[in-house]
C-alpha cells in the first residue's frame, strides 16, 4: 500500500505533494513484472525506463535554456528523496540505479566546464548514459584522504594509474567520475576529479564484486590510462572538496531509501499480521505484536523527519545541511534495519526464505549503513559540526 500521509507535513509544497502521487502511480506500473535477466540487464532496463518517463530529469538541474536537460532551475532534494523513498519501496535496484545517475554526474553538475556539462547531462536526464562516482580504494574508504590512485601530469594530459574499488555501476556505466592525486601532499590537498569514459583505454572494469544485494559492482583498475587535459573536473587540487559537496547532496537521500525500505517493511508485517492465523486469533491479536508495530511505525516517523528536515533546509534556505543530513543517514539507516528484522521476526520462518519480500529488504538494507559514510563516520561528522558551532 502507498502511505502519503506524511506528505501533508510543512515540508513539502502541493508541486511535492503531486509529484509523489504520480510517481507511485508510475512505479506501481514500471516497477513490477520487470523482464528476466542478469542483475545488469535489469539496471540498464531501469535506467531506460527511468529516462522515458522523465524521473532522471530530476537528478540534474535544467542549465542554461534547459541545455543540461533537468526538469528544474535547480537540484530539489526534496524530491530527490521522495523519489528514493518511492523507488526503494518497490524496487532496490530501481533506487539504486536512480541515485547512481545523480550521484556520478554530480561532480560535473558542481564542477564541469560548460562543454562537460552540456555532453554528458542531457544523456544523462535521458537515461541514454549511466553514470558512476569513483572515490573509494581498498585502503581507502571511510578515510578516502588515504588515497593513492594517481593522476600524473603528461605534457597538456594526464595518466591515470591505481585501482578504484567498491564503484557502485562498475562495468555497465558509460563514464566514471574518478579521484586521483595529482599533487603529493598530505591528506585530502592534492586530489583532483577525472571525467573517464568507459572506453578509455588503460581502464579495466572486469573485476566484479558480488555482493549480498546484488547490484553491479566493480574493482576500476587503472594502468597508463592517459586523460586529455579537457576531462579535468573543476580546479585541480580541489578534487576532494568536490568529491564531499557531491556526497552532502545526496547522503539524505540515502536516508529516504532507507525509509523506502522501512516503509515497505512495515507494510509487508502489517499485512502479515492480520491474516497468519495463529492461538485462535490472527497474529495482531497479540500485544507483543501491536507493541512491535507501533514501535516500527514510529521510528519509520522520526526518520522521515530527519530525513525531510535536511532536505526542506537545503532547499529553502540554501544551507550547509551536513550535521542535518548526516544525522538523517545514520538514524533512518539504523532505525530500518530494526523495522525489518523486526518484520522478518514477525514472518517467522517465512521471513527467511529466499525472495521473500522482507528477506530481500534484510539483505537491502544492510549496506546503507556503510556507503557514503559509515553510521561510525555520521558520528563523527555530527560531533565535528557540533564543536565548529
């Protein structure tokens, strides 16, 4: 079932409202029956629906007389998250390959040059390109200063060497937004951000990584990879700068997946409860069982809150929403994976079977609280905005 009451909370405006009553009309009729394949077909098939019925438009801003193909003036987190929440209630891999799309061009949305824009975004709004941000290393992720890719100066080019590894849509996108250091300095001075086509020769993306909820995953290795100057992103130096304005855009969005999941959850149990029959009466005849829906219910409330706080104070005031978005993403990540076990505990037995809807959502969930900052790192970033307060 579509729950829209939140909808008539003071963050959102009628243009929200109606937007989300469309897209769930859209993603009950996309979202479903999607055809048999590999868990790539499946992206690429999503992110061509996606691009027809005009959703990836919202991932990048509109540009100069709408040149860069976004349906507004502006980047609406607002609706970015309402239409995270909306895709990961039906369908992981539809939220996955949503965020991706806004997530790996957003590097160039903040940092490219007039012609870096108006290639790769209207593809990208059209679904005809799939995009992927490159940050992580193996010895680099929570500390991605760590890095040690490089980018060396030859001549007006450059030449890209190292290995890129956990990159979301490796080996199925058309262009990474890679980091590398083009600098030796310590920490995060000295990194630089690299627009590479996935035909560049020197790049090979045919390491997969399988994961527990499958997504395409790849290690990006990178060896006499040469660059011309043009794919420079933004000022060199300040790659790192650009790589965290990228994930303070979009790690509230994170957390309204994560809703999405919660929200389909609570949903599956309640379900579940009103009709397993169980000591004479139905499952919601016992107290334990209102007391852990009612706990579920309220958690899936409190993160939303935080959830659209962050993203209704980006929007309206035009504010850094770090500590606001970091406390999003490590409450909502955190209170899901409690309403879907608690879902799973109230399935029983059936809770884990495989395929089973709260089976898949314990098996999504789980990597939220890691990527884009681990719920350890959302501490860290809370405490550090408190104390420069």
């Amino acid at each position: 079932m579509s729950d829209h009451e939140f909808l008539d909370w003071p963050f959102f405006t009628e243009q929200h409202r109606h937007l989300a009553v469309e897209l769930d009309r859209w993603a009950q009729e996309h979202l479903r029956n999607l055809p048999a394949g590999d868990t790539d077909d499946i992206c690429r098939e999503l992110v061509r629906r996606m691009g027809e019925g005009g959703w990836l438009r919202y991932a990048v801003p509109a540009g100069p007389k709408g040149s860069w193909g976004g349906a507004l003036e502006q980047i609406d987190s607002r609706i970015i998250c309402l239409i995270r929440e909306t895709f990961a209630r039906y369908h992981g891999l539809a939220d996955f390959a949503f965020a991706m799309q806004g997530l790996g061009s957003g590097a160039i949305v903040l940092g490219g040059s007039d012609a870096q824009k108006q290639f790769y975004l209207p593809r990208v709004a059209r679904g005809e390109l799939i995009a992927a941000f490159a940050l992580s290393e193996p010895d680099a992720g929570s500390d991605v200063a760590a890095m040690s890719c490089k980018a060396t100066p030859h001549g007006a080019d450059y030449v890209l060497d190292g290995v890129k590894s956990w990159i979301s849509n490796g080996g199925i996108a058309d262009f990474y937004c890679v980091f590398a250091r083009t600098e030796f300095q310590p920490g995060a001075r000295g990194i630089s951000a690299f627009i590479v086509d996935s035909t560049a020769q020197g790049l090979d993306a045919s390491e997969r990584i399988e994961v527990m909820a499958p997504h395409p995953m790849a290690v990006l290795k990178f060896k006499e990879c040469r660059l011309p100057a043009e794919a420079l992103l933004g000022t060199k130096g300040e790659g790192f700068k650009l790589a965290m304005q990228v994930l303070d855009i979009f790690r509230a969005s994170v957390a309204a997946a994560a809703n999405g999941f919660a929200a389909r959850a609570l949903d599956e149990a309640l379900a579940r409860s009103k009709t397993r029959q169980m000591f004479g009466g139905v499952l919601a005849d016992l107290q334990l069982t209102q007391a852990a829906l009612g706990d579920m219910a309220t958690a899936l409330d409190a993160s939303r809150l935080l959830t659209y706080r962050a993203a209704w104070r980006r929007d309206v005031y035009q504010a850094r929403t770090t500590k606001e978005a970091a406390m999003a993403k490590m409450f909502a990540t955190e209170q899901a994976q409690q309403v879907i076990d608690r879902a799973v505990q109230l399935f029983g037995g059936q809770g884990v079977v495989a395929g089973e809807a709260v089976e898949e959502l314990y098996r999504n969930i789980r990597a939220l609280r890691i990527y884009e900052g681990a719920t350890e790192v959302q501490k860290l970033i809370i405490a550090r905005e408190l104390l420069r307060d």
